[in-house]
C-alpha cells in the first residue's frame, strides 16, 4: 500500500490520457506533463474542499545557470549591469563575472540570485510561464511512500532541509534524488522556487512567526508544517528580490505543448 501527502482522489480523463500519450520528441527529455487532480492546501480553502489543478506541463529540473547563461546572449537587457532596478535588486545575479555559456560556473547547478520579473522573461523567451502556486505545491505533493513511517521521516527531512539550507553548496540539477511520480525531480533538496503567484492576497495579513504557521498548518503532520514554513518564507519576498536560495522552473499550458507538436 502506498501512503499519500495531501493529495485528493485524481480522477484522469481521456483526454489526459491521450495527451500523456503524446510526448514531444524535443520536449519529453525537459518537460514533464502533470495529470489534473486535486490537493488540500495550508491556505485557506472550503472546508472539505480540495484545491482543483488542471493538468499542466513543467520543467523537469530547475533551469540551470547554463540555462539562464544562454538567455542572456539573446537578452542583453537581462545581463547584469544592464537591469533596472524596479526589476532587481543589486543582488541580482552575485558572483556572475561571465555570463558567457562556455564560461559560466557551475553550469549544471540551477540558477539562483533570480528576481521573479527574471524568472517571468526566462520562461516568456521559451514559450512558458512560472508554475502558478498551486501547480507547484500540487506536483511536489505527488510523491508515494511506501509506509506512514517513510512518509514521516521525509517530512522530518524537509525540515532539517530548511533549517540547514547552504546556498554555498547547491548541488546539480537531479541530484537531490528527490523525484514526484511523474518524473518532476528537486521540488525539494536544492533550492526554494519562484511560483507567478508567490504572495497572494491573504499574504498581508501574515507574517513570518511561530504563531501563524501553526494556524495555517492545519493538516496535522509534519509535512505541512514544512508547507506551510515555504508558503510564508515566499510571501515574505519582493518580486525585485534576488536570493541566493531562489531560483525557478517554468511551467506550460497544455494547449502550448500540443501546438508545437502539431507545427511540428
């Protein structure tokens, strides 16, 4: 028997089916498609009521600094130096001396030091977007346990994660081991990430402390208390913020995916 998270019954239509049938050859190694289905969220919501998602692509890995390098041969304005500061703060980018893609250092790490209106322009220039909240959260509680006991000690993982979290040693991109059951890996283990919907309205009525995450961890397990640790930690952040435990990872409609396989 497998354990869950928080995960709602998913319910897999046909037509979900069929897409999942339909991989892109210049699409599969990169991008993931994640089903429709339903999870109960540390936000508020309807008492008993999931939070719905419809299905949705998203990047396997988190873009890598060679990713983002690459970017930035196409889009100068993005370069360091070259950013507005409405757009960034002056961290935008630290460490960055070449932002040539045979130069750059540690290419295979994900980029991080990223404002959200850099992350919006990254995966606008590849066809996609960030992954809503709830797209994020949904995919990073796909994961299966094979006891309650194993689902605990990940939870309690989570934790120690980020209370220990060294953005000194970020290792590459897959290597967290981490991985949901649709193949999305290093939700968890590398780096926080950017969602497009990172503080929403209920967002300026908390604040980082003790007292509200516990009243918004409400599902009585260590694992949405580590929930509710992320959804507040990324409220607490300005879209011009550039952390240097923050990177991202785009996400696509998939009506986007299944028109560029029919231009194919």
């Amino acid at each position: 028997m497998k354990f869950l998270t928080n995960i709602a019954p998913v319910k897999i239509t046909l037509e979900v089916l069929a897409v999942l049938m339909l991989s892109l050859p210049d699409m599969v190694e990169a991008q993931v498609l994640v089903p429709s289905g339903s999870f109960h969220t540390v936000m508020p919501e309807v008492k008993g009521e999931p939070v719905a998602v419809d299905s949705f692509y998203m990047d396997m890995t988190a873009v890598t600094n060679n990713e983002y390098s690459e970017f930035l041969q196409d889009h100068e304005d993005w370069k360091p130096g070259n950013v507005p500061s409405i757009f960034a703060y002056k961290g935008y980018l630290k460490g960055w001396e070449n932002t040539n893609s045979d130069e750059v250092v540690n290419p295979n790490q994900p980029v991080t030091s990223v404002s959200w209106y850099a992350a919006n322009a990254y995966c606008q220039s590849v066809g996609g977007r960030l992954p809503t909240l709830n797209e994020w959260e949904y995919s990073a509680q796909l994961m299966d346990f094979d006891s309650s006991v194993d689902a605990q000690e990940f939870a309690s993982r989570l934790m120690s994660w980020y209370s220990t979290f060294d953005s000194e040693n970020i290792g590459n991109v897959g290597s967290s081991g981490i991985e949901n059951r649709h193949g999305v890996k290093d939700q968890f283990g590398l780096i926080m990430e950017w969602v497009q919907d990172f503080k929403p309205v209920i967002a300026n009525d908390l604040s980082l402390d003790c007292g509200t995450v516990g009243r918004m961890q409400k599902l009585g397990n260590a694992y949405s208390y580590a929930a509710s640790i992320r959804y507040i930690t990324r409220m607490s952040f300005s879209p011009k913020s550039t952390n240097s435990t923050v990177g991202f990872r785009c996400a696509y409609d998939v009506a986007t995916i299944e028109e560029k396989e029919a231009n194919l």
